[in-house]
C-alpha cells in the first residue's frame, strides 16, 4: 500500500479505538494525511494511541464516547467539530461480540449487542451526517461513511445468534442510509470482515476449541488487520465516489465454508 496521503485535509473520526481494528484503522487513516479523532469509552487508551499517532507527525485527538448513549454522540461530534473540523470521514468500528446461544441468550445481553451493534452505529452515522450535510462535505469530494460490520451480516457464525441478527441489520440500515443519503454526496459502505486475532477473541483461538475452528477456514489462518487495508482507504477515499451502499467481504476466503 503506497504512502500516497490520499486523505490529506480531509478529518476522520473512528469509534471503538481503544485498540483491536479501530486503533488500526484510526493509524491507517493518520498515515493518509487524515485528521484523525479516536473514540472510545476508555479515554486513558484512545490517549495513548493518539499520542503514539502524533508521534509520527500526523494530527491525532482522543475523545472519551459510549456509542449506546446518544447524548455521549451529540456532544463528541459537537467537541470534535469546534475543534478540529466537521467530520469527513466515519469510522463505525464500536461492536460488542453478543456471545451466548440462542437457549441461554438472557434479554440484557440480547439488548447489549443491539444497544452497541446497531443503535449506536445508527446514531453516530446520524450525527457525522448532519456535519457533512451542514458543512457541505459535498464540496470537498464528498462524505464517507463506513460501518463495520462482519461477515455475520451474510453468514451464521454459530453461538452468536444476537451478533449476527445485529450485523445483517447494519448491512441493511448501510444499504438504506446510502440511498437517503446518495444526494448528499454522503457514500456509505459496510466493511465485512472475516475473523481477525483481536483482544477480543484471543483468548478463544488459543484454546483447543479455537484453533479447531481456524482448521476449518479454507487457507486454516487467521487474517491480519492489515489485510483490511486497501478495502478501507477504498471506502474512505475518492475511490468511494461512485461507490455506495455496497458490503464489502475482506474475509480471507472463511464465508466459503
């Protein structure tokens, strides 16, 4: 991936950055030439991936945010807004795994997994939406939106019945938010991923049970974050210009079955 700053001026604000994908991403961004804004509800971690970010040379602020309250979103957008710029470019990275079996599944986890999965993500497009519309993203090559959601939004990972309804509504709320949208320049994408080792899911693909599950992957691996790359500067830059509404699979091969 060529260090071509294709984001230069334009600002980024990424959820769920206190580490995993969205600390990720967030880098890749600043690396692009972005302004990047890390959220999370751990303020004290979002500081210090953004301090390691400003280290580089690139422009990197953090923001304390809980994506299931929407007062928590109206205020950090507001925040980032008065002090670095209308948001260009969303990263809708937050996500709880809603793990449980349908059986057991108790109605506050049910809810978790939906109050973060899909609420969240819903009122965080909202509000970078309402900027780009008021602060005419249009005229600067247009808005970006990319929701993160899984391959759980087209295939059934077993035991995560609340992870995978809350990921086939974030691919249909994409689809419906590009089309309301699409005149205001706004495009927006879902990026699915396949299994990647996060803090997350470690622990269980250590285990015997997860490293049988990773031998039923087509190439028996998991895939690296850096492997989301190129799908990602795609959806966040003038590559997405045509582009909206779309789900995009980067999944190593692991929806094949």
């Amino acid at each position: 991936m060529a260090d071509e700053r294709r984001l230069e001026g334009r600002t980024a604000l990424v959820t769920g950055a206190s580490g995993g994908l969205g600390a990720h991403f967030a880098e890749v961004l600043a690396r692009q030439g972005a302004r990047v804004v890390l959220t999370a509800r751990r303020l004290d971690k979002v500081e210090a991936y953004a301090a390691a970010i400003g280290r580089t040379g690139a422009e990197a602020h953090a923001r304390a945010l809980d994506v299931s309250d929407p007062a928590s979103i109206t205020a950090v957008f507001a925040e980032a807004a008065a002090a670095i710029g209308p948001v260009d470019i969303l990263v809708n990275n937050a996500g709880v795994s809603g793990e449980g079996r349908a059986i057991d599944l108790t109605p506050d986890a049910w809810d978790q997994a939906f109050d973060v999965n899909v609420r969240g993500v819903f009122f965080c497009a909202q509000a970078a939406a309402r900027q780009m519309i008021d602060s005419d993203a249009a005229s600067r090559g247009g808005g970006r939106t990319i929701n993160v959601a899984s391959i759980a939004a087209h295939t059934v990972l077993p035991g995560l019945v609340a992870y995978n309804a809350s990921k086939a509504a974030v691919g249909m709320m994409t689809r419906s938010l590009a089309r309301e949208w699409a005149r205001h320049h706004i495009a927006v994408n879902a990026l699915c991923p396949g299994y990647v080792e996060t803090d997350i899911n470690r622990d269980w693909f250590a285990t015997e049970g997860g490293q049988k599950q990773i031998k039923t992957f087509p190439r028996r691996r998991l895939m690296d974050a850096q492997a989301l790359d190129d799908a990602l500067l795609l959806l966040a830059g003038p590559g997405a210009g045509a582009l909206t509404g779309s789900l995009i699979t980067v999944d190593d091969g692991q929806s094949l079955g």
